[in-house]
C-alpha cells in the first residue's frame, strides 16, 4: 500500500481535552529523513509527506520529532492522531495526560 502523505492533528484549546492554546510555536520535523517535507495549516494540523510528491511504499519507516508544544494547564486527556493516508486511510492515536500544577505530563507508557 503506497503512502501519500500523514497527516498529525494536535488538539488546541484551553480546555482538558486539548493538549496547547499556543499550535503557532510548534513544529514538526522528520529525522534523518530530507525526502520527506512537513507543512503546517494552522491550529494544529501538519502534513508529512514525500518531497517527490511521489507515494511511498511499504516498510519505510519515519520519526517524527514534535517540538515547541507548550502544555495548557488544565488536568486531562488530549488525543493527538497520526492519520497515514494510504487505500484504506489508518489512524493512529496517542493519548496524552496532563497534570495541573506540574510538570508531568504522560503518554501512558
């Protein structure tokens, strides 16, 4: 199954189900990786996809690393979904819990 390209949402808000109130400060880059480019839509949303603009085959594998997330403050879960859009599209998601008046923050791992 060819890969045309990922798409990451990061939840923005002030709320306990979103992760940041601050989506302009983050980026998202590949590692290692300069056949891939990364573009931002704003609020959150990013696209990771072949610079060639050719679709990618099976077993290639990416690191994604995402910086510059300033966490809200309010306790809760954020879902941050990794969706790779191949025929049928697969969605991946990472639940993230916050804790007000720390610095802790959990994949659940």
């Amino acid at each position: 199954m060819a890969c045309s390209h990922l798409d990451i949402s990061i939840p923005v808000g002030d709320g306990a189900a979103e992760l940041t109130t601050a989506p302009e400060l983050i980026t998202v880059t590949v590692s290692g990786d300069s056949r891939w480019r990364v573009t931002s839509s704003g609020n959150g949303h990013f696209t990771a996809a072949p610079a060639s603009g050719e679709p990618v085959g099976k077993g290639v594998t990416l690191t994604f690393l995402i910086a510059g997330v300033v966490i809200n403050t309010v306790t809760g879960t954020s879902v941050v979904t990794v969706t790779k859009v191949t025929d049928p599209t697969r969605r991946s998601q990472l639940q993230v819990t916050k804790v007000a008046g720390s610095d802790a923050v959990s994949n659940g791992s």
